[in-house]
C-alpha cells in the first residue's frame, strides 16, 4: 500500500480540505481509501472504493471497446464499480447507484468507518 498526503498549494480560494491522504494499492494502482481533512486539520471525510475482482464487471463491457483490442475475460481483474463517501462529522454517508445488494454492503461498510472514526 502506497501512502501519499496531499496539501494544496495553488488554489486562489480556499480548497475544501486542508489535507487529503491517499491510500493506493500497489498490485493495481488503484485508490482504495482517502482520507479528507477540513481547514482545521480535522478528520471530515472517508472515502471507500468498492473493489471487486471479477473477469468481467457487467454485460456490455467494455462500453466504449478499441477497434482491434484483444480482451482478457479468463483472469479476474480488479474493477472499482461504486464507492461510500462517510462525512464523519455529520454522521452521513453517500454511496450512489448500484445495486439495492449493493448500497445496502456499502451501507454496512460506513457505518463501520463511522464507528471507528468516532472511537
């Protein structure tokens, strides 16, 4: 797992985080948690991905195929379908589309970041 904090610098506004920090998984490059700080350099936010290893995500995938690609559908793979965002402040969460079995794992999923966030 790659760990790498970023702290804007740049923005003529106040950016909404003073700091995020991102959690990247090294088999896939993929992002699997941020962590999202206010301007008082408190935990706000937690964002999870849903990863799921599968040889293919959903019927009709790819949705926009190259012309002449080769594709793989005998090794699973890592896909990133959905995703919860915890305001760990406010005690909300906010994990859009997918499936009814779906939002009800995420659901599941932030209600044990929101737990431990407040531990």
């Amino acid at each position: 797992m790659w760990v790498i904090e970023g702290i804007p610098t740049s923005y003529r506004e106040p950016y909404a985080y003073s700091k995020r920090v991102l959690y990247i998984d090294q088999d896939f490059f993929g992002l699997v948690v941020t962590k999202m700080y206010n301007q008082r350099g408190e935990l706000w936010k937690a964002a999870v991905a849903c990863l799921v290893y599968t040889t293919k995500p959903y019927e009709g995938y790819p949705t926009n195929p190259v012309e002449g690609g080769k594709y793989n559908y005998k090794d699973a793979w890592p896909f990133v379908p959905n995703g919860v965002i915890v305001d760990l402040q406010a005690g909300t969460s906010h994990h859009p589309g997918g499936s009814s079995k779906l939002r009800k794992a995420l659901g599941v999923a932030a209600r044990m970041v929101l737990q431990r966030g407040r531990a």
